[in-house]
DNA sequence: ATGAAAGCGCTAACAG
DNA sequence: CTGTTAGCGCTTTCAT
C-alpha cells in the first residue's frame, strides 16, 4: 500500500505538497499539481483514513444512532437508513449505525468520547431525549430525525404532521366523509409522549374543528390483533363511521382484516386512509391503500446534509418540516352513508353491517383526550 | 478531552504501561492495574480511536456493504443490518454502512484501499460478484451472506434452501396437499443466477419427486400484480391444485388478493406457505400467514461474529446454512378435495371456483425448467 | 509556491 | 513487571 511519502518522492515533492494537493488547502502550481496526481495515478495511493483522521482531528464519519429493539425497524425508519447512508457516502462520508436506545446513555457517552464520529444523526427521538444533552455535552455536532419538546438551539428534520394531517382530513371531508376515526398508537405511547402520536393527534382535532367535524379518536396497539380491536370499538362507538384515518402502520392490516370479517367493503363502506406509510406497504393491501406516504429517505438524506454542512462550518441551526405525500389509490372513495346526525341512516348501510357487536371498548382511553 | 498521557502521569507510570492495561497484551501487577483504572475512572478517558487504529493497524470498524436501490430493503435484509449492527456493538467494534452495488467495484477497491475497514460483510450477493474478488484482492477479510456460485475459500453464511423448502413441502404434503404450485421469482430473476430462486427451485423439484409428485412451478414479476397474474396462470395450468407455496415476499399478496377475488378462501379452499418471510409481514395478511420465517437478524449476527473470528486470528473458513423455521399460522389447513388424477374432483369444487379461466400464461416460462 | 519538521494519540518493539 | 522510544501516515504550522 503506497503511502503519501512514495507519492512525494515519486513526484519529486515534498510531503507536505502531496497534501496540500490533496486537500487544496494552499496554492499549487498546475505543474506540480500535475507531477502529484500523476504518481498518485501511477502508484494507485489511496490516503489511509486512520492518519488523515488522527492528524487533522475529523474522522469523515458520522454516526447513525437509534434504538433496535426487538421488532426491528419498520419501512418509515428503513427508510431514514437508507436515505442516511445515501447521501453520507454521495458526500465522501461514512456512516457508522449504532444501535444507542434511550436507556444506553453510558455507551453513548462512550462512544462520543472516542472521537470517532465527527456528528451524529439521531433517530427515534424522544420528547424527553438523555442521548441529545449527552452528544451535546460531548460537543458532537447533531442532527435529529424527530424533534424534543424544547427544540431550542437544536437541528432537526421532521415530518410536519400538521400540514400531513390536514391534507388526509381534507381528501376524506371532499369524498363527502364527515365521521371520520382517527386511529392512533397506543395510550401507553401517547402517554409517554412519543411525537407523532401527540403531534396526529392534536393536528387531527383542530383539522376536523376547521370542517366542523367532531374529532373521533381511538388508540390501538401497535399490532394487527390491535388494530381489530380498535376497529371494533370504534365501530361500537360509532356506528356510522364511513372513514378511518390510521397512523398506525402495525395496525392497519388489522383494521382491514377486521373490516373484511365485517363484511365491511373498502371502500364502498368504510374509506381508509394510512399515514406515514411506505408505498411498498400500501401496495400489498387489496385494495391498494390511499396513504400519506412518508418521505422516509428524504428525510434521512436531508438530516445527514444537513449535518455535513454543520461540519464544513456553515454552523446554521437546521430546522425543517416536510409533509406525507397524499397518494391517492384505492381504498378511499365518496363517502356511502348519509352524514352523521341525519335519521335516514339505515337505508344505506349494508347487509352485513347491521351485524356490529356494540360492545363497549376494552383497554382504550376515551375519545379526545 | 484526557489522553493516555494524562492518565499516565496522573497514576505515576509510563503511557506504555496505560496502553498495556487496556490492550492487555502483556502483564501486569494488580497494583498498577489498579492505579491505572483508577486514574483512567478519575479523568474520564476514553482511547481515541483513529490514534489507536492508526498505531494498530486495525480500525475497530467493519463495513457492512449492499446494494442500495430504489425499492429499499425488504424485511428480511433489514433484520441482516439490524443483527449486524447489534453483533457489531456487542463485540466493541462499529459496523459501517456502505452502499456498494454490484457496479460499484471501483468505489469498492477506493474504499477498502482506505484501510478504514477491518473487514466487510457483503450483502446480496449475486452468483457472479466482482466485489467479492475486489475485496480478496484489496485483502480485507470478508464473510458473505448469501453465496456465490464458487464458494472454495470463502466464509458465508446463508439460507438453507434445500432444508426450507423440503420442510414446507412436507407440511403441505402432511395436510393432504399433492397438487402444490411454487411461485417462484420472476423468470429473468432466475436466468441471472440469484441464488435463492435458483436453489430453492432445485429444492421444490426435488422434494416433491421425494414425495411422488409432480412439482408444478411458476415464476413471477416481484409485485402484486406479478402475483395475481402468477397465480391466474397456475390456476389456468393447474385448476385442481389445492396449495400454493410462494417464494416471491413480493407478490405474496397480490396472490391472495387474486384468491380473494376468485372467491378461494384461505385455507378451506387453497393453502398459502410463504417462504423466508419475516414474521412481522406474515402477520399483516388475513388470515396470518404460514411461514418458513427466515432467520434474518440470526444471519447478521453470525455474518458478523465470524468475520470478527477472522480478524481475531482464528481465520477458519466459516460456512454455515441456517433453515427458516416452520411458523404455522393461518393460511394453511388439510387439502379440500381429492388427489389430484381422480375424477370425483368436481364434487368438492367450491362453487366460485368454477369461475376459472382457462387462458394461458402469459410472460411466464413453462414450468420446472 | 514549496519544504522541513513538529506533532495528532496510540501501539509495540526494544531495553532493562 | 515496567519504562523508553520509534514509528503509524497524515496535517499543519513555521520557514523560505
């Protein structure tokens, strides 16, 4: 393996010319230049990272940190790995995936002190996030995926919910939908105060309140057996539902199986919308799911630039929202059912429809709160 | 930001003693062990990892490399990175993420000549792969998953086809099933040598000749709509087959879409295995799916924990075939009607079922070859 | 515009 | 069992 000091004296130069060259941090003549780049060609010299690393105190590498756990990573979050390690290895970078859970502050720590990341991205972000004072105390430069409650001198990309949700609510309220169930995470993540759990939630109230509309809300465990239960209980609530509108991407094929165990026909019946969803899962439903596609590697891709150019100095604070993508397929259409409050109701709902259980809900937190 | 020099003079001994305590690589007494920690414990040190890689020679950091295109990672490749990165940090050493395509040889050779990786783990690997001789050449240890066609010298571990598909068929067959279809990967798929289409083809003829049966088979395009359009072709073939065992994560669903739609009900009338599915999308179909569960993050870990063996000395050739684990759901049950060659076929016919076309295939080879 | 030389923080001979 | 010292391959002053 040819080092910098072969090259030098391959070209005549000194060391530090090959250096120089290589970095443009000083003038060259386009001479020597030419004689550098000519033995680098010919000795096929790569520098060694390590050295370049130590010497100038930047590694060229930055660190994607999030929690895995047991269930693996979903498309969404894939998604954000991909779009990371996309754009730092377009830039020149590597990208280095750490698995630091919001309880591995201690490693995290560890890991910052090595100097072996020269910033970081970090995933899965909690409104109360140890790792984000930890990474900043350890001066790592920091980007998240996600936002902390206080986001205050902190660098982010996030989806904008708000905007996502009001753009779902109002694909629904122009099919003619006016009962429309917000299906969310859990109570026990709402609590916890997982972001796009709280943020959906309170988009989706104050965009029904802008049509007018009551806002109808439901948790469901993150799981198909979850999803089934909300259905039902919403269903038990609202019996004249026409649409759902499902943040839960664990959930959603329950939600459809349990409609289809109804005899409850998408979308004649009952429209669905998913949220933050991949089109790749939206494709495998039948029908195909009208979703608000996330813009997963976007966002990975603009958190890591965003980084970079923290880095390379511009040392502005980054602070940006993209919405979901509506894409329209085909499990919403015109609503099938009268709006709600009106007594005709029964001529138009289906067969099979009559035969709802109109049991109460178990496990799940009233509606709204 | 405390170096080892620091820790040396705060605990009166020289930097190489320091060092030696934390490599271990020669004794030492208790007693300074001891002043050592403690004074390692007093100011916070961590190594600094490019000084130390670049005085070792050995980074610390393995790459993990795939290709990264549109499509993104299915389930079962994420559950790759994810095993990877957590066997990874387990061991103390960081996994880089590269996207390196089978095209990318010449990023590949720059990367490894780098001398940033102490190792790599190569990820959908092709029959024919020019990055696995990049890697050799450039001498960086190298462990694959999934295999090439020539595998003397080479350390992989991978799916055993052969086993996977013989328990499923076995299943099938367990049940009553004779007239079982394999939809496989699409036929262009199959003529570039990827191997699991490859194999695993090799595999259903043979377990169902192990059975005394005619192994029936049909490629598809990786979509739902290559999976409906598959699955109308079988049909079209094959009216009275009973079972189907899919290979395409794909078009799984397309295909039970496409029963769905031909009134087949899952399992009374047709029963659905799907092969090296990851658990969490057997789930998301209704009823959940029978599944050879591919043991995705197992790979990772044990990619991961052999290549480490290497580059600890022990540099034994590792190759290792791991079976997907039967998970029986819901998707399969005991064959609805008689063996396949008997005439009283008619009799159990659910009445959609007559609703077959009986048009020929299209796009779509002639099957077993 | 170029060179010489002093580190970057650590490992690993080489010497006791 | 411990200390001294020469690098690892590069960046970056300080000179010229």
């Amino acid at each position: 393996m040819a080092t910098m000091h072969d090259v030098a004296r391959l070209a005549r130069v000194s060391v530090s010319t090959v250096s120089y060259v290589l970095t443009g941090t000083r003038p060259i003549s386009q001479a020597t230049r030419d004689k550098v780049l000519a033995a680098m060609a010919e000795l096929d010299y790569q520098p060694n990272a390590m050295a370049r690393g130590l010497a100038s105190r930047r590694s060229r590498i930055v660190g994607l940190l999030m929690p895995m756990d047991e269930r693996g990573l979903g498309a969404t979050e894939t998604a954000f790995v991909t779009g990371a390690a996309a754009a730092a290895s377009a830039a020149g970078y590597h990208l280095v995936l750490s698995p630091v859970g919001v309880g591995d502050v201690d490693d995290l720590r560890r890991l910052a002190s090595q100097r072996m990341l020269d910033g970081a991205v970090l995933m899965e972000v909690q409104v109360s996030d140890a790792r984000v004072g930890a990474l900043q105390e350890a001066g790592v430069p920091l980007v998240l995926i996600g936002r902390t409650g206080d986001t205050s001198d902190l660098s982010y990309v996030d989806i904008d919910f708000d905007q996502t949700v009001r753009e779902a609510v109002a694909h629904l309220v122009g099919l003619g939908h006016r009962r429309i169930v917000y299906v969310n995470h859990s109570a026990a993540t709402i609590e916890a105060g997982y972001g796009p759990a709280v943020r959906t939630r309170e988009a989706f109230v104050a965009a029904m309140a802008g049509h007018g509309l009551e806002p109808l809300m439901i948790p469901a465990e993150d799981s198909a057996a979850g999803g089934r239960a909300a259905l039902a209980a919403a269903l038990a609530r609202t019996p004249d539902l026409t649409a759902v509108l499902v943040m839960n991407e664990s959930a959603i094929f329950g939600i459809l199986g349990e409609l289809t165990t109804r005899g409850l026909r998408v979308p004649d019946d009952v429209s669905v919308v998913s949220m933050v969803t991949s089109p790749q899962v939206a494709e495998l439903a039948t029908p195909a799911l009208t979703a608000m596609t996330s813009p997963g590697s976007a966002l990975g891709r603009m958190a890591v630039e965003a980084l970079l150019r923290h880095l390379e100095g511009a040392g502005e604070q980054h602070q940006q929202l993209l919405p979901c993508a509506l894409e329209i397929r085909g499990s919403t259409g015109p609503a099938s059912t009268a709006p709600a409050g009106t007594d005709d109701l029964t001529d138009h709902i289906p067969a099979a429809r009559t035969g709802r259980h109109r049991i109460d809900p178990t496990g799940s937190g009233p509606p709204g709160t």
